[in-house]
C-alpha cells in the first residue's frame, strides 16, 4: 500500500467554494470549504479507483509519492 500526498487548492467564488487538485486535474466544489475538500476527497478517491482499474495506476501516481513536498505562494506585480 502507497501512501500518496496530493495538494488541494481551495478558493472562494460568489456562490461557493472550487477546490482542485493540480497533480490529477481533479476539481469539485461545495457550498463550504470543508464541503469542498471532503468533495474533493471523495472525487480523488474516485479518479484513483477508476486509474487502478484501468492498470494505468501507477503512471497516474508516480509523481505523488515523493516524502516531501512544498508549496510557495509568489507574488506577481502587474
């Protein structure tokens, strides 16, 4: 068993709340960001059941099992 580590992105829109998992492409929503996640969750649970079945398993997680990971925000004058 893989234990793989995936980043949600999770933003505020007028009606909601987009979350998004840039690794897999994968994007959900909910009326709350605790909604968001836990349907993002659920919708990357989804996408990596469909890949196991489909044998394409393990060139879909292969870039999501490093030990570490780092995210930086950058700021862009414009």
């Amino acid at each position: 068993m893989k234990i793989l580590k995936y980043a949600a992105t999770i933003w505020k829109e007028t009606e909601g709340y987009v979350s998004k998992c840039p690794e897999l492409g994968v994007t959900s929503c909910g009326d709350s960001f605790e909604e968001a996640l836990n349907n993002l969750k659920e919708a990357v649970d989804l996408y990596l059941e469909n890949a196991k079945e489909l044998d394409l398993i393990e060139e879909v997680t292969e870039s999501m099992t490093d030990k570490e990971k780092y995210t930086a925000y950058l700021e862009a004058v414009i």
